[in-house]
C-alpha cells in the first residue's frame, strides 16, 4: 500500500500543561488525526502526569480521537474510569502485569478500542495471542517514561508484528523519538499510526499554531515516497 492512511497523534506530553484544551484544539486544527494521551504513575514508569479526571477534562476539547496510552501498573482497576472518562482507545502495556488478556476484554467490554503496548525490550511473540483482543499494537521505540529521548530501531519488530498481524484490521503505532527522520522507517516496516511529542509542539504554542502545522507537515511530507510491504 501507499502511505495515504498513516495517522499522525501528537502527544500532548509535549504541550504546556497549564493550557492542555487550548492546545488540543491547536493541534487539531492544525492537522492531527488522534490526541495521544499519556498516563504515567510514578510506579510503572519513572514519572508521573495525570489520571482519569483529566482525561475527562480533556474530551470535550477532542474532535477526532482521544488515544489514551497508560502506563500504570496495574491497569484494570482504572478501565471503567478511563471508559467514563470518554477515552475512545485504551491501551495497555504486556509488562504491566500477568493477565493482558483479561485485561484487553475489559477494555473492549467496557465500550473502547484496546490497544497493547510493547516495551524496546519484550519481544513481538508477547502480542501472538493476544492479536484478536487488539484493535492497535504499540511499538515502543523508546523506553516509556519521558518525551525527548533517542529513537531505538525498533523496525525489525515492526514487520514480524504486521505480518503476523496478516489481513486483520490491526494499526501498528509507534511512540517515541519520531520525527521526519525515523518516520519513515517505521513506516516502510509497517507502522501506521505516529505518535510524536517533541517533532509536533517544538518551536511552537498556542499563540503560534502554525508551528504546529509546520512540523505535521513535515512528518507527513518524508512519508511521500515511502510504501509499506504489506
Ligand atoms: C513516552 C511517551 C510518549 C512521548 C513521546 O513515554 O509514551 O508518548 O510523549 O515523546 P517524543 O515524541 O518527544 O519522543
Ligand atoms: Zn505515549
């Protein structure tokens, strides 16, 4: 396939935390295709952000897809919250517990979009079993945690995913370090949504949107002459 359905989600981990609606409305109308929101506990990951009530603050500034990553441990007990918190994907990571897959039905029970979540470190057998539960697998290319830090080449992984992944209407994200430089190859590997923090909101603000715009456009521009093996 050509790369005209890839996803662009800026992580607004990057954006400035006393003015999160404003700048979800910025990067919407600048061209985002999904809001990432990344929730950290302090315990699972070495930083902590924020939980459920704001999620629930951030919906109504949401237009297009609210794209909730969790990294908690554990998990399950969050689920019903994140799902009145008007998430439309959850996702969860393999590592943060033993039973994902229970884990994976809640969330889809629960009336989401599950998504399951891979560190640099766990292999892409972890997620085999547990591709019929999953609307998205995420590809970690960095270890979770932190925006800004160094792009880990994942792309191996990516492709043994999606061709496991086979013809079931499965995204493949990737989160970390993206920019116009590694986009696109995680995208000839098989990765179609992007989440990317620092390459969307540098340089910008809400007093400057079209920064925003700038830097989607550039991620979006090094995918022109990239195709997928599919
Ligand atoms: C990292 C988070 C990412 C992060 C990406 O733990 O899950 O979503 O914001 O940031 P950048 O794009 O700056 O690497
Ligand atoms: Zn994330």
């Amino acid at each position: 396939m050509t790369c005209t359905g890839i996803k662009i989600a800026p992580s607004i981990l990057s954006a400035d935390f006393a003015d999160f609606g404003a700048e979800i409305r910025a990067i919407e109308a600048q061209g985002a295709d999904w809001v990432h929101v990344d929730v950290m506990d302090g315990h699972f990951v070495p930083n902590l952000t924020f939980g459920p009530p704001a999620v629930r603050a951030f919906r109504p500034h949401v237009t297009t897809f609210m794209d909730v990553h969790l990294m908690i441990a554990p998990v399950d007990p969050c689920i019903d919250a994140c799902a009145g918190a008007g998430a439309d994907m959850l996702t969860a990571h393999v590592e943060a517990g033993p039973h994902i897959h229970r884990t994976l039905q809640a969330i889809r029970a629960a009336g989401m979009k599950a998504g399951v979540a891979l560190n640099p470190g766990t292999p892409a057998e972890a997620v085999t079993e547990l591709l019929d539960l999953a609307d998205m697998v995420l590809v970690m290319t960095v270890n979770p945690g932190f925006g800004g830090q160094k792009f880990i080449d994942m792309t191996a992984k990516i492709r043994s995913i999606r061709d496991a992944i086979g013809d079931r209407e499965i995204y493949i994200q990737v989160d970390g370090g993206i920019d116009s430089e590694t986009a696109p190859l995680v995208v000839a590997a098989g990765a179609d949504v992007l989440v990317a923090g620092t390459a969307v909101f540098r340089d910008g603000s809400v007093a400057r949107p079209e920064i925003y715009g700038q830097n989607i456009r550039a991620i979006r521009a090094s995918l022109k002459d990239i195709r997928q093996a599919r």
